[in-house]
C-alpha cells in the first residue's frame, strides 16, 4: 500500500503535465484581439463567429497555421472583432446608465449577419 501511493500520486502528476503541454501546444498564436480570454474562451467565440456569419475556419483562416494573417479577411474579421467590442462598451454603458439595468442584449456577429455572409456588389 505504502508503494502504490506514490505512484499513484506520480501518475496524477504525470497527467496533470501532459494536459498542460498540449494546451499550450494548442493555445493561439497572433492573438492581436481577445487577449483577456482564455483558449477554450477564443475558440468558443469564434465558433460563435463562424456560426453568426456563416462561415467555416477556413473562410479567414489557414488551416495549417491560424496565427498567419495571410487571408484579406481575417485582417477585416479582426477589425469587426474590435467594433462589436466597442459596440457592447456602450451597451454596457446604456444599460447601466439610462436603462438602470440590463435590457439591451449585446451586439454578436449574428446581430448583423443572421449567420450569412453578405457581400454588397459595387456593380
């Protein structure tokens, strides 16, 4: 019993260890936006991203390296990051100094795109 302790003990550290690795194997490079979220928390929102515009990884992404900015459109999907979070400061702000509490809802992706991606044609 005095043995089987210790190693039991080891093999909780042991994977404990691993996990942390492959999460920081895993955990998101060139992150300009959304800084203040943790990795599970990036990936959720941008399957809510994905979701509310209607679009898969791919459509801003190099799926052999997230981190490049390679493709027009995530530099552009990272400006409307920045602008829904501007737009939910001042919801925060309306709700909380007007409206006294929370009735407006934040601002998603979704919001705008009802989960398509609309392209306005310059014809």
């Amino acid at each position: 019993m005095k043995r089987i302790i210790p190693v039991i003990a080891a093999c909780f550290v042991m994977t404990v260890l691993l996990d942390v690795s492959v999460d920081a194997q895993r955990a998101p490079k060139n992150v300009q936006v959304l800084t203040d979220l943790s990795t599970r928390e990036i990936r959720d929102y941008m399957k809510s991203v994905s979701s509310g515009i209607g679009e898969k990884c791919d459509y801003c992404h190099n799926l052999k390296d997230y981190s490049s900015d390679e493709k027009e459109t995530k530099l552009i999907g990272r400006e409307f990051i920045k602008l829904v979070e501007q737009l939910n400061e001042q919801v925060a702000a309306i709700n909380t100094n007007v409206m006294r509490k929370e009735n407006l809802q934040p601002v998603t992706c979704y919001t705008c795109h009802a989960g398509e991606l609309t392209i306005i044609s310059e014809d």
